[in-house]
C-alpha cells in the first residue's frame, strides 16, 4: 500500500501532536487533551461521539451502512509527573508534567484515522475510535469498561499500538499471547509499638520484619525471560519509624512492583505475598496493611488479531519483527484483551530515541503515518 497521507496532511497532525504536547495533563485530569480530541473529531463527521467515557474519555463512532465487525482502535490521553528536559518550541507548559510515554502521538494516529474514515467512510459495521483516559495509572480501561455510554459497543476486535524506542522507526512488532506482562504494585503498612530507644525490648520493632519481607518477596523472582515462570520483583520504596533518635520505631512501609506474564501467575503470587505478611508479621507480633494498586492485565494477543496485523504490515511493506519475549513494562490495554478478541502491536520509534519515561523523551512524528497506515489496513482487511 502505498502512502495515503499527504505531506499538508502530516503536517497538520504534527502540528496537533505538538499542541497535545504543550499542555500535558495526569491521569483522570485529561479534561483539556479530550476536548482538543472532540473538535477535531467534529471535524471528521463520525456518527457519534462520545464523550465523558470512564472519566474523559472520548469515543468516535463511524458506522458503515452494512452489516459487518465492530472494530475498536484505542489510544490514551494521559502524559506523566515527569519534568520535561527538552528545549524545543513545543516544550511542556506545565512543570512536572509532560508527555514522556508518546500518548500524544498515539491520541495523534487516531485522530489522523478519523481523518482518513471522513473521506473513505466504512461501507459496513462499525469503526470506534477509543482515546482512554487514565493508562498510565492503571485505572482507565478498567473505568471505561464499566461506563453505561460504553455498554452498548461489543467490539469483535479490539487493537492498540504503542512506539517502542530501540527498534527501527515504522518497524511493526509483534507477538502471539502476552504481548505485555501483568503487573501490580503491592503495599504494605506494618505496625509495632514505640518505646525509648535505649529500651527497644519494651517495643515492637518491625525492623527485623521489614528485612525478612524484602529477602522473602524478592526470592520470588524469576528473571529467565525465556521462563513460564518469569517475573520481575522491584523494591520501590521502604521507609521505617523516624529521625528521632531517642525513639525504638513502630512504623514501617513497604512498596514493591510485580510482573510476570499471566493473569493466572500474578494471581497465584498475590496469595503467596499475603500468606507471606501474615506469617511474618504474625512471628513479629505485628499489626499489617496491604494493598495492591496500579494494576494492570496482561495483554493476550488473539492469533486471528495478531495475523491481521502481519497482513496489514505486509500490504504496507513495513518490516515485521516476531518478538520472542513479551516487553516487560504494564499496559492497561490487556483489559480490553482479556475481554474481546484482539491484540496489541509496537511500533518501531527508531533506534536513537530516548527510552520511555525518561526526561529527554519525545514522540518521533515521522512514524504517526505508519500507525494510521497500520489502522486503516487493519480495517480494510477484516471489512473486505
């Protein structure tokens, strides 16, 4: 296929991307980013929007005049409380908030779709373009889901995309089955009794207790790529009592990070951690707390999806790479996966991008045509 987009055309979305860019906004404040997304969808002649989905979401409609599969094509909103160390005329506006993950260049692609089905409406089924808020926290899809305006679309496919730095630009990657691991973050409050620090034994100290749950949620992990087992177990903050010199400490705090690469093995590591701060808590006549957070399923990549995406790459002449090994960072995208039939693929941000989340981050513009291409294919193949 060759390329559909003019040069006026990729200009114009680079143009908004960099707009997206200049006033980022965190998970469920997406207030602004939806409403730039809702008069540009205006503009596009859906059938339906849909706004307010699950927080500020925003869904675009396009219905065909036949019968046929509902496809959902979904990208994010939400940037990151990450200070912007870039220098360019697009810069973040706003301190400690930027776009380091490349959602504005995802929203874009969509928004660069709904262009392209303004002029070539589906002939059948329906088309839904999905901007989720909220991913970057784990809450949006999940929230989206339950949205009553949501309750009515039943996707046959569901497809998301996400640039990945240190793979050629416009390279397609994909995957069969976990395409994205699950991850949770887990928190844990443990409390003792204080008293003089010259008389601990009058005390419960959880010091003891907070070394043993590290050595022992950490000799959880399995870090074999190559493994079924595989998970990654991160210490992200511990905290114990105060800097008061005189006091024995009654208090401490615990985070980790979880990711393996089923639902199901997540699972079963959840339990082992409980049963594990129950039991040591208990030896140390601790009071506990725990609580997971920041939870997000595993993508399950459908074969059928996944080989949709292979002809659409193939109809581009976008190089395809076969990725061995799920990428090892969590998307809120398998919600949709563990529900409906579909996959998600990586799109290639070039070899020399800064990685994701780093501060030097930017979306490479060059590649918003191939994640359009990629989309419009997508459709093309499964309305044939």
């Amino acid at each position: 296929m060759t390329n559909l987009l003019t040069i006026e055309e990729i200009n114009y979305l680079t143009n908004f991307r960099k707009k997206l860019h200049q006033f980022p906004e965190l998970s469920d404040n997406e207030q602004l980013t939806a409403q730039s997304v809702v008069n540009e969808l205006k503009l596009c002649n859906p059938t339906t929007i849909l706004s307010k989905l699950g927080g500020n979401g925003v869904a675009a409609i396009f219905k065909g005049d036949l019968e046929g599969e509902t496809l959902l094509f979904r990208a994010e909103l939400d940037a990151l409380p990450i200070q912007e160390e870039n220098t360019f005329e697009h810069t973040s506006n706003y301190p400690g908030i930027s776009h380091k993950c490349g959602h504005d260049g995802h929203a874009t692609i969509l928004i660069g779709l709904a262009r392209m089905l303004k002029n070539n409406p589906p002939l059948k089924g329906e088309v839904i373009l999905l901007f989720q808020p909220a991913e970057e926290n784990g809450n949006g899809a999940k929230a989206v889901l339950a949205d009553e305006k949501f309750k009515s679309i039943i996707p046959d496919f569901v497809f998301s995309l996400h640039n990945v730095p240190d793979f050629e630009k416009g390279a397609i990657i994909v995957k069969n089955n976990s395409f994205t691991p699950s991850v949770t973050s887990l928190k844990i409050t443990l409390k003792g009794k204080t008293s003089h620090a010259a008389e601990p034994e009058n005390g419960i100290n959880p010091d003891i207790a907070l070394q043993e749950l590290i050595v022992a949620i950490k000799g959880l992990a399995d870090n074999n790529l190559e493994s079924e087992t595989f998970t990654v177990v991160t210490t992200v903050y511990a905290t114990l009592g105060s800097e008061d010199y005189g006091i024995s400490a009654d208090y401490a705090e615990l985070h980790f990070t979880i990711r393996c690469w089923t639902a199901k093995q997540l699972k079963n590591l959840k339990e082992i951690c409980a049963n594990l701060v129950q039991v040591i808590s208990k030896k140390h006549q601790l009071k506990y707390s725990m609580d997971w957070i920041y939870e997000f399923d595993s993508n399950n990549n459908d074969d059928k999806a996944v080989d949709y995406i292979i002809k659409a790459a193939a109809s581009n002449s976008f190089n395809i790479i076969k990725k061995q090994t799920p990428f090892k960072w969590g998307e809120d995208f398998g919600t949709f996966t563990q529900q409906y039939k579909g996959a998600m693929f990586g799109l290639g941000a070039g070899k020399q991008t800064p990685a994701l989340h780093n501060p030097d981050y930017d979306f490479p513009d060059e590649i918003t045509s191939y994640g359009i291409q990629m989309f419009y294919a997508i459709i093309k193949l499964i309305h044939a």
